[in-house]
C-alpha cells in the first residue's frame, strides 16, 4: 500500500535543483524541473551507482560514470548501458509541504 510521505518544504527546492534522501533501504532523488517535481530511485541499473549526480538535461539525467540515461519522470533506461528501468515515484506540494508517494 502507497503513503505520503512529507520530504520537506517546496521552497527547499528550487528550480533546476536536486536532493537525495533516504526513506527505509532506498536512496531517492528528487528533481524540480520548472516548477514540476519528479523523484527517481537514486540508483542506475547497470551499475548500481548513484544517479543523482549525473548531468540532468531537461527530464532526462545521464550516469556520471557510463553515460546510461534514465526519463526522470518515469525511471524509463533511455540508453545504454542501462536496459533496466528504475523506480519513480510520484511528488506533490499541499500547501507548502513537498510530499512523495512511497510505494
């Protein structure tokens, strides 16, 4: 069963901007992007390395370390040498809370 879970204040984030937190055994990134926020398991598939600080380039985060590109706004592996999807969770802001959707 899914929750929502508060990871802080929509003003912590700002545009362009990124975080990494932990919930249970996961690392999850969290991105705004214009004003839109999408969160991904801060993990690449081929590797098992972080993500999150890979080049993001519009909805679309690169691996620092192979080039693998993963759709932050699904987890979809966008190019090898990832071929496994991520997980991706939902985010919304009530009020001034930024909440994510933990699965």
């Amino acid at each position: 069963m899914s929750s929502w879970v508060v990871i802080g204040s929509a003003d912590e984030l700002a545009n362009g901007e990124r975080m990494v937190l932990q919930i249970d055994e996961k690392f999850v990134a969290v991105f705004n992007v214009d004003g839109d926020y999408f969160a991904i398991e801060d993990r690449c598939s081929h590797d098992d390395g972080e993500l999150a600080d890979g080049t993001l380039n519009g909805c679309e985060i690169e691996c620092s370390r192979h080039g693998a590109k993963f759709d932050i706004r699904t987890g979809k592996a966008m190019s090898a040498p990832a071929i496994v999807d991520i997980d991706s969770y939902e985010v919304k802001v009530e009020g001034e809370e930024l909440q994510l959707c933990w699965k």
